[in-house]
C-alpha cells in the first residue's frame, strides 16, 4: 500500500512524465507486431518469435524511469541514442530482444507526441487545459483486461537479465533504478485494479472531449506503420529524424492553443469556426512525423498575419 502511495503521488507530480502510450498501449503495439512477424526481415522475426517476452519487456521498459526531464538532454531515455546504446550493449539474443522492443515503443512515442497528443491540445482550446496524462489515461481506459493481464505476468517474472542491460545504459533520475522499478510495477498493478479501471472508464464517458474507436484505430495505424517501419529500416528508418520526447511539437500545440483560446474568448470565431481551424492544420502534424521540419512552419504561423489557421 505505502508504495502505491507513492505512485499515485508521483503521477500527479510528474504529470508530463506519463506518456501519451501507456503501459497497456505498448504492450497492445507489441503484441501486434509479434502478430506481423511475417512481414519483418527473417533474422530479426525469428529473434523476436523466440523471445517474446523479452521483446514486451522491452516495448514497457523505456517507462521504468521516474522523472526523465531531471536528468541530461543526452540522457534523456526517451531519445535514439540511448535506445541505439541498448542495442549496441546487448549481449546475447534475449537483451536484443528487450532492446529491439525499447526502440519500438520510442517509435510509437513519435506518434504520440508529435499527433496524438499536439492534435487533442490544440482541440482543446475552448475548455480548461488539460495535462499530457490526460489524454495517457483516456486511451488506456479501452484497454483489454487480457492486456493488463500479460503486463503483469511479464513483469512478475523479474526479468533481472534484462534489467541488467537496462542498469548499464539508462541514466539515474531522481530515484535508484530498482525503486524506479518498483514504482513501475506499481503503475503496472494500478492499472490493472477494478476500481481503477472503472474511475477512467467514467472519465472517459463524461468527458466532452471525443475519442471514438475511429479515431483510436486511426492513431493505431499509422503507430504500427512507423514501429513496423523502425524495424525494417532501423537507423534509416523516417521516424529516426523524429523526437520520441516531442517537445518541439508539444510546444507549437500549446502555443496554438493559446492563440486560438484568445480568440475564441475574444469572440473572434465561435467554438465551432475554431474547431474548422483545428481540423485545416491535423495534417500537417502527422505529415511532421516524416518531415519533422514542418513543426518550424507551425510555429511560423502562430505569428503570421497571413495564416489562414490562427489569426485571421
């Protein structure tokens, strides 16, 4: 009890820490790619076939640390280089493995920081603000009992080898690598208590904010097309050149929205005239996720006399 204390008391502190995919979210795009094993180079699909639960390990590890932004930019452990280092440091198969699934779920982050989660910020305009872990939580509260289920049955094990490599390359933030993992593995049972799981159920129902199945099987989609292409392609893969961490394109969708929620409460544009200007820019946020310079033209057009998305 006193460590899930602690957790619920972390998760309201470091609110931006939690990621737009959580736990449930990553294993689900782990699983899917087990399901795709087929359409992967045979080396690397007979790798990841063989050790399976090394590879979801992997695809959940990149959570383990609390507090990423207390430590370097290069430390960073949602940045390519330090999934590249995981890579580079495994030293047999099932530490690949658990590498290969690491760098995965920084490909899935991509899309979550750079589409998911800018996107429902700049949509949020005309309400309160509402906090990256928000919108973790809405997504993860139509995640399937099963799924929780094998988080936990992965995690239980220990997984001590894996975590060795871990150990050796991811930075220390705040707390030691084991009470990290222990918070961890607390989130992991958290997520999975009934009550839980039906106190974000009912925020999911009562909030005005939509996310349908479209939408969801939409964002789903093109995260499988960039984790299935970082696994084709590795370091020549597009999503390479993109900030897993998104900061760049958190940063313009905050600086949208402000603009667009002065206006709106200038009464510039009603609600849903400023909804149309949402929807003209979404394809540009996931055309960043291939051209991460188009987040700079974004940015440009919060100060444009002649955008046609904010300020006219």
């Amino acid at each position: 009890m006193p460590v899930l204390l602690l957790t619920s008391f972390l998760i309201l502190l470091f609110p931006t820490s939690g990621l737009a995919w959580g736990g449930g979210t990553h294993l689900l795009i782990g699983l899917d790619v087990l399901s795709r094993l087929q359409q992967l180079p045979p080396q690397l699909a007979t790798l990841l076939g063989g050790y399976a639960n090394d590879f979801l390990y992997g695809c959940l590890a990149a959570d383990i640390i609390v507090g990423k932004k207390h430590t370097h930019y290069l430390l960073n452990c949602h940045r390519w280089r330090v999934g590249a280092r995981l890579l580079q440091s495994a030293q047999d198969d099932p530490q690949r493995a658990c590498a290969y699934g690491y760098l995965c779920h920084l490909a899935a982050d991509v899309v979550a920081h750079n589409y998911y989660v800018p996107y429902k910020t700049i949509r949020s305009f005309s309400t309160i603000a509402l906090r990256h872990t928000y919108w973790e939580l809405r997504f993860e509260s139509f995640i399937e009992p099963q799924i929780w289920e094998r988080a936990q049955e992965i995690c239980r094990a220990g997984r001590p080898h894996d975590d060795a490599l871990l150990r050796r390359v991811m930075a220390p933030t705040l707390f030691s690598f084991g009470n990290n993992k222990r918070i961890f593995n607390s989130i992991l049972l958290l997520s999975r208590l009934e009550r839980w799981q039906l106190l974000i159920k009912a925020l999911s129902t009562r909030s005005q904010h939509s996310l349908t199945f479209e939408d969801r099987q939409e964002y789903l989609k093109v995260t499988m097309e960039v984790v299935m292409d970082l696994l084709t392609h590795g370091e020549e893969s597009f999503c390479w050149l993109a900030d897993p961490t998104g900061e760049a394109a958190l940063e313009v969708a905050q600086e949208m929205r402000r603009h667009l929620r002065f206006l709106y409460k200038s009464g510039r544009f009603t609600r849903e005239e400023g909804m149309e200007r949402v929807e003209f820019i979404k394809p540009t946020l996931k055309r960043s996720i291939h051209h991460p310079e188009l987040l700079a033209i974004l940015k440009g057009a919060c100060h444009e006399s002649s955008s046609p998305f904010i300020l006219q």
